[in-house]
C-alpha cells in the first residue's frame, strides 16, 4: 500500500515539474513577444506618423512649388518635367528617412531600392526608352508647348510634354498621347517654327477668260479677309496650264490656330467671287474633226 502511495506522488510531482516547466517557456516565449512589440511597435508607429505627416508636408510644398513656377519664367515645357522631378525626390528622401526611424540600415536600405530599381527596370525596358527620349525632347527641343507639330500621322498642339508621353490637342479637339520614343525615332514637323503658315489653294478658269482679272478678283477676297495676314503679303499665281484650262494658285499666309478657317472659309468666298463674276470652272473638252 505504502509503496503504491509512493509511486502515486512521485507521478504527481513528476507532471507538476512538467507543467512548470511548459509555463515557463510560455511565459518566457510571451515575454519575447512582449518586449519585440514594445521595442519595434513605438517605431513602426512613429513611422506610420512620420510618413503622413510627411506626404502631407510634401503636398503643401508641391502646391507652392507649382504657383512659384506659375509666377517665374520658367518655360511651360520644362514645368511638368521638373515638378515630377521635384516630387520624385521629396518622396524618396521622406522613405530614406522614415528608413532610419524604423530601424533599417540605410545601406541596406539603398540596396533594396537598387535591387528594386533593378527589377523594374526589365520590367519596363520600353518605358525606359521612351524617358530618354523625354529628356532627349527636354534639352533639344524639337518643339515646345503650344507649338502646333505633326508627328505619327497625327496633328496637334502641344499641350503637355511629360516623361514618358507627349500630349497634343488636334483641331477636332481629340487629346493624342504619344510615346515620347515614337516621336524621337520618326519624322517631327514643327509648323510653328515660323509663326505662320502658307495655305496654298489651287483652283482653275477656262482658256480664253481674261487670267489677269481672275487673280485680282482672288487677290481682293485674300486682302480683304481678316484671317489672311498682311505680312507676308498674298499673292496669287498661276500654276498650271491643263488640258481643259488654266490652273491658278491662291497663297495666303495665316496664323497656326486659323489655318483651318482659311482653308475653307476663305476657299468659299474665292469660289463665289468668281461665279459671281461669271468665271466657270473648266470642264473636260474633246474637239472632234471630221474628215470628208
């Protein structure tokens, strides 16, 4: 009896030593817990903090940024380029920086954004292309803001000229978005080059009408509308001698932003002073001969 009663307590004391023991590590393994919360927690708060109040200070700095720009002389096609530029660095020196509250090393850190940077590189290898070829647009200006260019079968002005894409504004009103890369690698025509454009406008009368009564009748219509400019002067000439009748070319000189309102309008009256002068267009003619 004694002997089973022995046997009976040395279990019991046995399984309490155990369950000791496993208290213990719990308790040790929650006070680890404990204290890597207490020691990390404080700064992964203080950089949640850091980085709201950080992009919130960056904000208010962009926005007057931006009205600075507005007020210098800074050119417009260079404005968006280096307020993204700004931006870029303000956000990458607040990371660096909410880097060092949390703890990361900030050698560590600059592998990470290079090994990042690296990543995303081959990710967008042409997407990178078309940034050099921003820059490229940005020191050798090919065209600025405001010019009206045609370029990838498309005509516009310029509204902006970003990174990585141009935007133009046509004369129906549509917004192209060109790659930058698309641009550099084909043909630009920048027609605002000179500030004005000639709009040649070809039409024809029929042999034997007086020509040199013709082309004072076009010439009074050019000088008379107020979207051809005086300087340089029109002037009307003739072409062409067809095989139905003489062709004669109107030369106006318009602005950029009315040339499509000289192309037709000013064609229009052209058209109707010389019907009005009983000039009619030629029309294909055969002569026929007989032979008796």
């Amino acid at each position: 009896m004694q002997t089973s009663e022995k046997v009976v307590d040395t279990a019991v004391t046995a399984t309490t030593e155990a369950g000791g023991t496993i208290l213990d590590s719990l308790g040790g393994f929650f006070n680890s817990i404990q204290e890597g919360i207490g020691q990390y927690g404080l700064k992964i708060v203080g950089g949640i903090i850091a980085l709201i109040i950080g992009l919130w200070i960056i904000k208010m700095v962009m926005k007057a940024v931006k009205k600075a720009f507005n007020k210098s002389n800074i050119d417009q096609t260079l404005k968006p380029f280096l307020v993204t530029l700004v931006n870029f660095i303000l956000k990458l020196l607040l990371f660096i920086s909410i880097a060092g509250i949390v703890g990361i090393p900030t050698a560590t850190f600059a592998a990470l954004l290079a090994a990042i940077g690296l990543a995303i590189g081959g990710a967008f290898n042409g997407s990178l292309g078309h940034m050099a070829a921003g820059v490229m647009i940005l020191i050798f200006r090919p065209f600025k803001v405001g010019d009206l260019i045609e370029t990838e079968g498309k005509l516009g002005f310029v509204k902006e000229i970003s990174i990585f894409v141009t935007i133009l504004e046509t004369f129906q009103n549509k917004t192209e978005i060109i790659p930058n890369g698309a641009i550099t690698a084909g043909t630009i025509t920048n027609l605002s080059t000179k500030g004005n454009l000639r709009v040649d406008m070809p039409f024809g009368i029929q042999y034997g009408t007086d020509i040199k009564k013709a082309k004072q009748i076009v010439l009074d219509v050019l000088q008379a509308d107020k979207n051809v400019l005086k300087d340089p002067a029109p002037r009307v000439a003739v072409n062409n001698l067809g095989a139905n009748g003489v062709e004669l070319l109107a030369l106006p000189y318009s602005t950029c932003e009315d040339y499509w309102d000289v192309y037709w309008d000013t064609r229009q009256k052209i058209v109707e002073a010389l019907g009005e002068q009983s000039y009619e267009a030629p029309l294909p003619q055969r002569i026929v001969t007989m032979k008796s």
